[in-house]
C-alpha cells in the first residue's frame, strides 16, 4: 500500500512554497534523467526542467514516456553554479514540483535562485 506524498494534496503554488522550504533545508533537488540527459517538459508557453524536493516525488512522473528516468540528486550550490546560468541562455524555465495530473509552478530560473 503506497502512501501518499503530503505535497500531493496541495495546490500548484502550495507545492512551490512547500518545495522552496525542503529545497532550501535539504541543499539540494532532483531532476529525472536518462541516458540522454536532463528530462524536459514543454507546456503550452514555455520549455523548462522540472525540479522536485525529494526523489520519492521525482519517481511519482518517472512513468510512461519516462518510464526509464531516474531521479539525480543537485546541490543547489552546483544548480546555482552551472544549471541556473545554462537554463537562462538556453530559455528555460524551472517547473517545480509537478505531480502527476498537475503542472508544477514555472519560475524563470534567476527568480527560483534567489528563492533557494
């Protein structure tokens, strides 16, 4: 019997502040990844990298079309260091914490830095 997440019943913006605070607390979040790199998403308007505070959420989208991903670990020392940078050249956004049925809140990646 699975458990679930507490993050799973809140709302979008919820799940970003909640994500925001064990993000901060733990140094790091997880991306999905396969053999080709950094899982993307694509919404309506935008193109981003969806981040999650712990592995367990991270797994929660490895299904389908992903089915092969694997959630990495990301000190937000190197997220600020080398992806934050990256994703603002390449016009990426961050996707936080996105569960299944449910979009993540899109934060520009120097705004999710200053956050974190």
């Amino acid at each position: 019997m699975s458990t679930q997440h507490p993050l799973l019943e809140k709302n979008a913006f919820d799940r970003f502040e909640a994500s925001l605070q064990l993000i901060k607390s733990a140094g790091e979040l997880y991306i999905l990844k396969d053999e080709h790199g950094c899982v993307m998403l694509t919404t309506d308007e935008e193109d981003g990298v969806p981040v999650w505070p712990e592995a367990s959420l991270a797994t929660l989208w490895a299904t389908e079309d992903w089915s092969d991903c694997e959630p990495m670990a990301i000190s937000t020392q190197e997220f600020l260091s080398k992806w934050v940078p990256g994703m603002t050249q390449d016009d990426l956004m961050v996707m936080v914490c996105p569960v299944p049925g449910e979009e993540g809140e899109v934060i520009a990646p120097a705004d999710f830095a200053e956050k974190i």
